[in-house]
C-alpha cells in the first residue's frame, strides 16, 4: 500500500512552563517576545497553524499488520511499526435487517 502526504501543518508548540528546565527559560522568553512582535496576521495565523500542500512529494510504502474502525498498526519498508489512530469518530453503521447467501 502507498500512503501520500496532502497537506503539512506548522503549529507552534505548546509549552509548560513549569517543567522547562532553568537553563532554556532565558531562550524561551527571546523565542516567546520574538513571536509577539511579528504583525499581528502572521501571529494569527501561526497561531492557527500553518497548512501547507505537499502535492505528491511526499510518499511512502506501508505494509498493514492490523486494522481495525480506530486503529491502524503499519510497518514500512525497514520493518518499523507505526500506530495510526483514527481523529473523527467513526459514525455507526445502520444495522443491517436482511441477510444474503
């Protein structure tokens, strides 16, 4: 199976000041004044995240090992496992009345 990259997303990350060692807090304060001081469209929209289309350059060869409605368990061509899980809910099937054979 080829799996293929549409879209990319650029979010800025979320960070919890409380565990960010003392050390980086000095670097985090320069990156957190810089962001402030761009106008204020580029900050809203880097604050919504940036979406960008990736066309077909981006691409990868998948084997399936389990699926299921939430989950999809993968490997790639080196043999390396990649958990998927689905983000909208899965609606439910209508059930199904008559039965063929």
């Amino acid at each position: 199976m080829k799996e293929e990259y549409v879209e990319g997303i650029f979010e800025t990350p979320k960070v919890d000041e409380d565990i960010v060692p003392e050390q980086l807090k000095g670097a985090l304060d320069q990156a957190v004044n810089t962001l402030q001081q761009l106008p204020v469209p580029i900050r809203d929209s880097v604050s919504r995240g940036l979406k960008i289309p990736l066309g077909e350059a981006f691409q990868r060869l998948i084997i399936i090992s389990y699926l299921d409605e939430e989950i999809l368990i993968v490997r790639n061509t080196a043999g390396e496992p990649e958990v998927l899980t689905r983000l909208d809910p899965v609606p439910d099937p209508e059930p199904m009345l008559d039965y063929e054979s």
